[in-house]
C-alpha cells in the first residue's frame, strides 16, 4: 500500500458552479450554447470579423428571401 512518511494527497477543490435558476447561471448555459452552436457551424475557434461576417451573410440572405417571397405574392 502506501509508506506511513508518505505525503498525504492534495485535494483537489472543484469548481463550484452557481444555483439552478440564477442570472450567473443562466448566463453561463447560454454562454455555453452559443459555442456550441459557433462550433457546430464551424467558425467556433474563428475571429470577431469572421464572426460577424457570418452574420451579416446571413441576415442577408433571409432579407432577400422575404423580399423575394413577397414580390412572388405581389406580383402573381
């Protein structure tokens, strides 16, 4: 087993997380879903540019989408 002059093992204190329903942790479960989501698009690790590039593509896309939708309704 172990020698009696051995040193005893060092405890290892574990991060406390906040209670269920705080603002702390609220913040952090959507702090941790939007990494997720980041990283499942794949730009998880990407800059603060690419990132927002992203977005504005995005944002992009669905304004031409509705505007589209609409001008089909309009003009049929």
């Amino acid at each position: 087993m172990g020698s009696k002059g051995a040193k005893p093992r060092k405890r290892e204190h574990s991060q406390h997380l906040p209670k269920v329903g705080t603002a702390t942790e609220n913040e952090r479960l959507l702090h941790d879903e939007q990494h997720a989501v980041l990283d499942q698009m794949g730009v998880g690790h990407a800059g603060r540019g690419v990132k927002s590039l992203v977005v504005v593509v995005a944002v992009v896309l669905v304004g031409c989408a509705v505007v589209g939708l609409m001008a089909v309704m309009v003009f049929r």
